[in-house]
C-alpha cells in the first residue's frame, strides 16, 4: 500500500555530490524492488544499500513513495527522449518501418530490467496524483500523436489522444504480458507487437 504522500523530491541535488548521492539512492531502490519486492523496499533498507545515512537520504525524499515516484519520473522521461529522438531520426519513413522501431525501443528498456519495469508500470498507477508525472505522461502521448500525424493518410482511425494512448497500452501491455510470462526472445515479441499496432491503427473502424 502507498501511503498519500507529495511523491516528490524534498530539494534538489545541485552538486555533484549530492547528484551522486541521489542516484545512489535511485538505484539502490531499483535494485531492492528487483531483487527483494515492493514490501521489502524502505528508507532504512534503501539507505543501507546506497551506503548513506539516513538522514542524508531524508534531506532530498521525505518518504519512499517520493523515491518510487522520482524512479518512474526518470522512467518516463527518458521513453519520452527516447522517442523524441526516434521521430527525428526516422523523419521520412513509412509508418510500418518507424513503428517497428518504436516497438523495438520499447521492447528494450522493458527486456533489460523486466522485473523492475513491471514494479514500476504498478507504482505508476498506485502513486498519488503528481502534477509532474502527469506532465512526463502527457508528453508521450504527444510524441505519439505527432507520428501518427505525420502518417494520417495510412491510418483508418482518427489522429487523436484516445488513440495515441491505445497505441501507448497496445504497446506496454503486450510487452507487459510477455515480459511477466518470462519471454526472452525480444524479436518475435517485437513482431507480435508490430502486427497488434499496425492491426490497430489501418483497420477501419466501424461507424456508428
């Protein structure tokens, strides 16, 4: 259960040291998520592992549901980089071949720390509403709408937020499912998730 809490940082790290500080705590967190749970995950138990006091740690979160949020943060801001980068990169592609590259990604940075990324899809809907999570969200949805766009005459549905988030679900849910099944082979699960978006997008749908 996660306590109602800001779910954000108490200052931030200007420093180099208290950045390094910081990410020790961020990873030591993961690895503990990882490698013992949700409920085996504590200030005290975090704080041991990055090899900081206590109150060292309490300076910048003021309870671990703000380090669990700031890990999602960082999660969701670099998807959102990520494809940031991938619409620039494959500007002038057909839709087949840059959603496939999407789809690649995605199955990357879920496929290289599966059980943490599966922690973390839970943490994101069971943290408290957060104004800069939000933010980090909305701005996926965006990437993905502006892909979309950029190939309105091969989509038989709408150009829309509802429909860059299917995309956004089709994609994490399938990878999801494979990755908690403990499916290895990332090719034939990029495949499968290609066809289900493709599927998805050039099918028309039906009027009412």
């Amino acid at each position: 259960m996660i306590k109602k809490s800001s779910a954000k940082p108490r200052k931030q790290p200007i420093q180099e040291r208290s950045r390094e500080t910081v990410c020790a705590i961020l990873e030591a967190t993961a690895r503990i998520l990882e490698a013992e749970g949700l409920e085996a995950t504590n200030t005290n138990a975090i704080a041991a592992r990055a090899g900081v006091s206590i109150g060292s740690l309490y300076q910048y979160f003021p309870d671990k549901a703000a380090i669990f949020a700031e890990l999602v943060r960082q999660t969701e801001t670099g998807l959102g980089d990520m494809l940031e980068m991938l619409l620039l990169k494959t500007a002038g592609l057909a839709l087949e071949d840059r959603i496939g590259l999407l789809v690649k990604a995605g199955v990357a940075q879920q496929m290289e720390r599966p059980q943490l990324a599966r922690i973390l899809d839970y943490l994101e809907a069971a943290l408290p509403a957060d104004a800069t999570l939000k933010v980090a969200d909305e701005r996926i949805q965006r990437l993905i709408m502006r892909l979309l766009q950029d190939h309105v005459e091969s989509i038989a549905r709408p150009v829309t937020q509802a429909t860059a988030l299917d995309v956004l679900s089709i994609v994490k849910g399938m990878v999801d499912g494979a990755s908690f099944a403990g499916e290895i082979d990332a090719a034939a699960l990029e495949g499968r998730v290609t066809l289900a978006v493709l599927g998805y997008l050039q099918k028309p749908h039906l009027s009412q």
